[in-house]
C-alpha cells in the first residue's frame, strides 16, 4: 500500500509547477514567429503612412500563385477557423483602412457580407503588419501554444502580396510533444475593384 503524507504530495507539486512555469517562461521568450525585415517580392511598393490607403479594395481569396504544397489562402491569415462561417473559396476579402493602425477586413460573397472585423497592426518596413496572434491551451491532456506573424503589402499592378509565420508547440496527453514551425513563401492576391 502506498503511503503519502501531505507534505510530500505538496512538495512534489511545488517542483512541478515550477518546472512548468519556467519551462512556460522559456518558451514565451524564445518561441516567437518573426518575419524577416528585408524580403521584398519583385514590383513591391514601399507602404508608408501617406500611401497605405492605396491597400483598399477587393481581393480574391485565393493566390494567382498558390501551388499543391503551398496552398495560401487570404481568409484563413486575417481570421482563425472559428469564423469560417459560411467561408468558401467564391468568397472575396475587402480591405479597408481605417487610419495608420487599424484595418477593416470584410468576408464577401456576392456582395454579401459574411465577417467583418477590425484588426490592428502597423506599418513596419514597407509592410502592413498585423499584431502578434497568441493562442494557448493550458490543460493536463492537451497543452498549445501558437504564436502567429503575418503582414501585408502592395505590388506596382495594385495586387497583395502576403508574408505568414507561425510557431507552434505543445504536447497532447502528456507524453506526446509536437512542434510545427511554418512558413507561407510570398503569395499574390489579385485586386477585383
């Protein structure tokens, strides 16, 4: 029969709390998706505060470029699955800058409005660069932790291109750890209007 006192059961405890706090810690500091300042796609306009409402428009949803293995898609960078609410690829986004820190991003189908969102970002290197997306699971069977970088900018025949980044890690059912480390490469969005 095993015997256990309270302050062992408590003493372990304290180990593994710590251990997971600075394991938590540790990965808040290391594990961010960053973007590289000097990527510039062929025929890019430098986005700055004066020229940035030159971004709005239609756009389609998916890329002129996309291929088999790179399958870029413009709803899924502005918004998470958890809005896919009547999503399809005959949907178009809307862009609509607000001002230097804020952009309306609105799901179209056939003139319907399906979302609409403000989000907020900054210009940062000649792009339009979204706030940092962090989203984290803390639970005993599943532990995630993803943090998502993705920015925007504008080519000389008025299209998007688009530059995503995500990190993402944790472990399921305690023992089973995953990393996934992604990358998007430059995708073209043809403008509509």
């Amino acid at each position: 029969m095993w015997v256990f006192s309270q302050s062992d059961v408590a003493s372990n405890l304290k180990k593994i709390v710590k251990s997971l706090y600075f394991l938590l810690i540790i990965s808040i500091f290391t594990s961010c998706a960053s973007l590289k300042s000097d990527k510039f796609v062929d025929g890019q306009i430098e986005l700055t505060k004066q020229n940035l409402n030159l971004i709005n428009g239609i756009y389609t949803r998916n890329p002129i470029n996309q291929s088999e293995k790179w399958k870029g898609d413009l709803f899924w960078n502005f918004y998470t699955r958890e809005y896919n609410v009547g999503a399809d690829s005959l949907c178009a986004v809307e862009l609509k800058v607000i001002d230097v820190r804020h952009l309306n991003v609105t799901i179209m189908k056939n003139d319907s409005i399906i979302m609409s969102k403000v989000l907020k970002g900054k210009i940062k290197n000649g792009y339009f660069e979204m706030k940092r997306r962090v989203f984290f699971i803390p639970t005993i069977y599943l532990n995630v932790f993803r943090t998502t970088k993705f920015r925007i900018g504008l080519l000389e025949n008025d299209n998007l291109t688009t530059d995503y980044k995500q990190l993402a890690w944790g472990t399921g059912f305690v023992v089973i750890p995953f990393i996934d480390n992604e990358k998007e490469p430059d995708f073209e969005y043809k403008k509509l209007n």
